[in-house]
C-alpha cells in the first residue's frame, strides 16, 4: 500500500521538473532582433574584381571589350554611391533616380566630384563584392559602365542589400 500523498508528490515533482524545463528552454530562443544594416567595406574587394575584368577585357552581351586600365578609388564617388545606396534602402526603392528625382550626378556634385562624365551600376541582393560584379558584367548595360576606358575613378558602396557603383571622369 502507498502511503498518503505519494501519488500527489510524483506529480507535483515532475510538473516542477517540466515547468524548469520550459523556462530553460524560453530562455534559449534565439533574439529575433533584426540590427539595423550598416555601411559595408568593399573598397578593396570590389576594386580588385573590377579592375580584373578591365584588365582582362569581356564581352558585354555581344559586344566584345577590349582590355581597359584600371581605375583608381576616389573617396567622393564613395561616398555619393552611399548616399543613394542608403537613401535607396530607407525609402524602399531601386533605381538610378531617386523618387525625388536626384540623379548620379546629383549624388556625386553633392559630395564634391563635378563629373565630365560619369557611370552608374546598382544592384540588388547579393552577398559578395565577386557575384555583383559578376551580375554586372553579365548585364549589358552595366558591363559597359564598367569597361568604360572613359572612367579614370571609380567608388561604390553596400548598405544593406543595396549596391552602388559609380565611375567617373573629372
């Protein structure tokens, strides 16, 4: 025979047991906290990819580019692809105009590049410098920015899943 309460006390251990298991495990969840994106280097990633297509030549769509020298950095042209990567994060756009109707040219004059000429490439969802040069090149359109022997600087930018690529000629 039992004695009293023995029944009582194996079921109140094991409820205590199981709710200790519970706020263990409420304390494993993972923080589903998104962080806001931040600013990302590609300086030397980007311009290594790039200036290795120039250097190579390709063919952009059916257009074949001969070899062009490498551009060089030019902070100002970083600096304005930020700004539009950025403002095309925070407005949830993407184009070469913004909504407010700002330019490449705006965005470079806005931080002190007054461009003869000047390119732009974007993108949009790539996790590394190497694919969104890639994407670029196998764009017609944004392969030529890029093979460009015009474009002498070049500064681009990441922030968030947004690229931005400018080249230009002062």
């Amino acid at each position: 025979m039992k004695a009293p309460g023995t029944t009582i006390g194996f079921y109140y251990r094991q409820a205590m047991l199981l709710g200790g298991l519970l706020i263990s495990l409420a304390g494993c969840k993972k923080d589903t906290t998104v962080a806001p994106p931040q600013l990302v280097d590609i300086k030397a990633d980007l311009l290594s990819n790039l200036n290795a297509l120039r250097a190579k030549g390709c063919y952009c769509g059916t257009d074949s580019m001969k070899p062009v020298k490498p551009v060089i950095w030019n902070d100002e042209l970083q600096k304005a692809a930020a700004d539009h990567a950025k403002d095309m994060y925070d407005k949830n756009y993407f184009a070469h105009v913004s909504p407010q109707g700002v330019t490449p040219g705006d965005w470079a004059k806005q931080e002190g590049y007054n461009a003869v000429s000047l390119g732009e490439d974007i993108a949009q969802n790539y996790d590394a410098t190497a694919a969104t040069v890639m994407a670029w090149k196998d764009s017609p359109e944004h392969c030529t920015v890029m093979m460009d022997s015009t474009y002498h600087e070049a500064g681009a930018a990441r922030y968030g899943n947004y690229w931005v690529l400018l080249m230009g000629k002062r």
